[in-house]
C-alpha cells in the first residue's frame, strides 16, 4: 500500500518519512536539546508537544502557499 499522505523525501520511497513526521521529529530534537527545559521526565508531553509544534507548522506553510 502506498502512503497517500505528502513525504518530507519522496525520492526515498518507501522509507520516507512524512511532513508530519520529519516535522515532529525535529521539533522534538530542538526540546530536547534545550538545557532549560526541566520537564524532560514527562515523555508524552514531549511528544505531545512536538506534534502540536509540527501541525502548527504546516498548517504556516500551507496559509503561506495559498496567500503566495
């Protein structure tokens, strides 16, 4: 089956990941790597928080494309 959602690189097929993916992965990076943040314990607010951060990304650049 082949993945219908839009891929981060789609010259890597079938092992890419998704816009939504590559997106959360690397917002999860940038909390992690913050020293001052003290809320490292909590693995699902982190990865909560990367996926809201990613969605709200994409959803900029989708607005952006369409006002152009």
């Amino acid at each position: 089956m082949k993945n219908k959602r839009p891929l981060a690189f789609s010259n890597e097929e079938p092992a890419s990941l998704t816009k939504l993916e590559y997106f959360t992965a690397m917002a999860m990076q940038g909390l992690l790597s913050n020293p001052s943040y003290n809320n490292i314990a909590n693995t699902k607010n982190i990865a909560n928080s990367s996926i809201v951060f990613a969605k709200a990304t994409l959803e900029a650049l989708e607005k952006e494309a369409k006002n152009g």
